[in-house]
C-alpha cells in the first residue's frame, strides 16, 4: 500500500468519544514498551506522528490516525503496565476492553509482542480473552533487530507451539522492526487486501 497521507485525527479517554466509526479500524495493542507507537511511525514513514518513548506508559489515551483518509491506525495504551497503581491499571483494562467490545467498525486486532522474550502469561491470557470474545487478530513480533535471525525463527517457533496447545489454528503472524522498517510492509499488504474486500462486500459500519 502506497501511504499518501497519515493524519493525527485525536487521542480519546473512552471508546465513545473516539471518532465516528464510520470507516475500517485496525488496531495496535501490546504490553507497554513492547513497540507500537514506534512500529506505526515506521510503517507510516513518519518519525513522530505516534509519541513513543523509552519509559513504559506513553501512551495512555487511545490514538486515531486516519491514513490515506479512508482508514483509521489506532495506538492503544501498553497493558500490564506495573509502574501504575492498581486503580489505574484496572482504568487502563477497562478502557481497552470496553474499546475492544464495543467498537464496531475494528476489524483486526494486532497484538504485539516482543521477540526477545519467551511466551508472557499476561499476552496469552490476552490472546485467549479475544479468541474467547471473538476479536479477530494477529500476532506480530517487534525488534527482532535485538536478536540473531535464527533466535527470532526459535523464538517465534516456541510462540506456535504455545499457542497450538490451545488454537486448531494459528492466527497470522508479521515479524518486524521499526529500527529497521522490516515487516511493516506485510501488515500494510494485509490491511489492503482486507479493505478491498470490505469494499467489494459492501460492508457498512454504519448499522
Ligand atoms: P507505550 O506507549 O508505553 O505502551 O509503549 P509502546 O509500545 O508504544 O513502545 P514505543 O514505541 O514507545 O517503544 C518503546 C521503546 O522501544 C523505545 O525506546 C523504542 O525506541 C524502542 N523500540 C521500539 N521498537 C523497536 C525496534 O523495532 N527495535 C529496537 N531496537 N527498539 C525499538
Ligand atoms: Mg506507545
């Protein structure tokens, strides 16, 4: 997909003050730090349309962007945040899943993780509440350029096998780095195909 234009549209504190949902979302969310906001400036060939940071917890409202003005990007604040306080944190929660439930034209969700580590209890308890909830998602690994190709091919290995113990099917899976502007462009492919095809069905957020 050709980026022509990539707006900021607002940063919302709930899911019904987010922009009308009128045309297709798709969504980056992931624990804090873990590279979204870096990835979608990467994607987006921009070097700060999303805030992003070195400290955990950037992003703490959810983030609209409009691209090439017919889709929205979204950066969700990072869950399992420690450095919050309880009170916050279940906030946190309940703005993501609330967003999640009730936003209706979201038509994937891309959860990130990283792929320097093993399987994290907080992703997959995440992974099976939307694969329960019947969120449609994928997984993508961030800053594989921390590690040796053949660790990330083990280590995103080591994912399948974890997740196979509870999935038939495994959902898809994108390895990137927004260092090295790597696999952003495989996420772009699929949100074309997918909007394509929202327009040859006719679907219309608007019901
Ligand atoms: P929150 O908004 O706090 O939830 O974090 P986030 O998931 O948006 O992470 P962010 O994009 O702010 O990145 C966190 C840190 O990781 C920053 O210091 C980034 O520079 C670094 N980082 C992100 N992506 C990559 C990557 O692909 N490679 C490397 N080496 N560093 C990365
Ligand atoms: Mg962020």
């Amino acid at each position: 997909m050709v980026i022509k234009t990539a707006e900021f549209v607002k940063s919302s504190g709930k899911w019904q003050e987010c922009p009308e949902p009128t045309i297709p979302e798709y969504a980056f969310i992931g624990r804090s730090n873990v590279g979204k906001s870096s990835l979608i400036n990467a994607m987006m060939n921009r070097k700060d349309l999303a805030k992003t940071s070195g400290t955990p917890g950037k992003t703490q409202l959810i983030n609209h962007f409009i691209i090439n003005e017919n889709w929205y990007l979204t950066d969700l604040p990072g869950y399992g945040y420690a450095k919050v306080s309880k009170v916050k944190r279940k906030d946190f929660e309940k703005l993501i899943t609330n967003y999640i439930l009730e936003r209706r034209n979201l038509v994937n969700l891309f959860i990130l993780v990283d792929a320097r580590h093993t399987p994290q209890k907080i992703d997959l308890e995440f992974i099976e509440w939307c694969g329960e909830s019947g969120i449609p998602f994928s997984i993508v690994f961030t800053k594989a350029d921390k590690l040796k190709p053949n660790v990330v091919i083990k280590n995103v290995e080591d994912y399948k096998t974890e997740l196979q113990k509870t999935w038939a099917d495994l959902p898809e899976i994108y390895v990137t780095s927004a260092e090295k502007k790597e696999g952003g462009d495989e996420i772009l492919k699929f949100i074309e195909k997918t909007n394509d095809f929202l327009i040859q069905n006719s679907v219309n957020f608007n019901e």
